[in-house]
C-alpha cells in the first residue's frame, strides 16, 4: 500500500511553480577601497573611485591606536568615507559599488 503524499509537499511544489519570473536587474559590483593610514591622531579618507558610489565604510586601527575613534562616517559629498583616531593611527574603507 502506497503513502499518501502530505500536504506540505503539494504546497511547496505548487509554490516552486506558480512563483513569478524574478525580474532582471543590472547586476552591481562591490568594490573595498582603503585609505592611507593616518599621522596619530590624524584623518583616512578613503574615496570611491569615478562611476561607483558609496554604499558603506568602516576603519580598522593600527596596532599604535590606543584609545577610541573620534569620527568614523562618510566624507560631506558622499564619495567616501573618514576615520579619525582619538590616539594613533586608523585607516579608513570604503565599499564602493557600480552597476555592471
């Protein structure tokens, strides 16, 4: 005697069936661009370079940081992103995307 076919393996098979054609975009690409390191104390800029825009950023402190970070943002046109240390030296990233 045959297993009844549950319920739940219908619904999911008509799902994978009924599901509508997934639209086609431009597909974007991510690129990490990084700073230079900063003087103690001092600013990283990294900037986003022509025909991509800035998705995010973030720092990374060097091993001579000792302390928090005093500013961590994107850069006042958006290009970019800034790091400042409160003690020692930060280097700044950027994630930078353009669509293909």
């Amino acid at each position: 005697m045959r297993a009844p076919k549950t319920l739940s393996t219908g619904v999911l098979l008509a799902a994978a069936v009924l599901a509508p054609a997934v639209p086609a975009f431009a597909a974007e690409t991510a690129k990490v661009v990084t700073g230079p390191p900063s003087a103690p104390g001092g600013v990283s800029t990294a900037t986003c370079p022509a025909g991509t825009h800035l998705t995010g950023g973030g720092y990374r402190l060097q091993p001579d940081a000792d302390g928090p970070v005093r500013a961590s943002g994107p850069t006042a046109d958006a290009t970019g992103w800034s790091a400042q240390a409160a003690r020692g030296s930060v280097v700044a990233f950027a994630v930078c995307e353009t669509e293909d």
